[in-house]
C-alpha cells in the first residue's frame, strides 16, 4: 500500500492535480472505444448459426446419387438386363 500512495503522489507531482480528470477520462474513452471496435470485429466474423461445416448441401449429394445410379445401370447392362 505504501508505494501505491507513492507512485500516486508522483503522479500528482508530475503532471498536476488540474490533469489527471482529463487524463483519466482521455483513458476510459479509450478503453470505450477499443471494447467497441473488438465488439465489431467480432460481430463481422461471427458466423451464422443457421449453416454448419458439417452440414452437406443438397447439391452436394446429387453427385454421389448421379455415380450410384450410373454404377446399377452399368450392372443391369452387364446382366443382361435392358437399362431403365
């Protein structure tokens, strides 16, 4: 506790008792700005909830479906079977 009160009597020494509420509110409008601007950054990257990386498109499964249908009629043709 002592060298907080020195390191503050310091303070006052150095840069006037008329200064430190303008160097203190310069400094919590600073800190008000940063918390806004990580707030913003934030919001920008944030992705939606609605999609997941793991979620597969419906286009996505038409190609897999298009090479399994083309795999059976290859088998229907080899058969002797007529293809659909």
């Amino acid at each position: 506790m002592p060298e907080i009160l020195v390191i503050a009597l310091a303070i006052i020494l150095l840069f006037g008792a008329k200064k430190l509420p303008e160097f203190a509110r310069a400094i919590g409008e600073a800190i008000k700005e940063f918390k806004k601007a990580m707030k913003d950054v934030q919001e920008e990257i944030k992705i939606p909830e609605t999609t997941s990386p793991n979620t597969i498109s419906p286009a996505a499964n038409q190609v897999p479906r298009q090479a399994a249908q083309a795999a059976e009629a290859e088998k229907k043709e080899t058969s002797g079977t007529p293809a659909a």
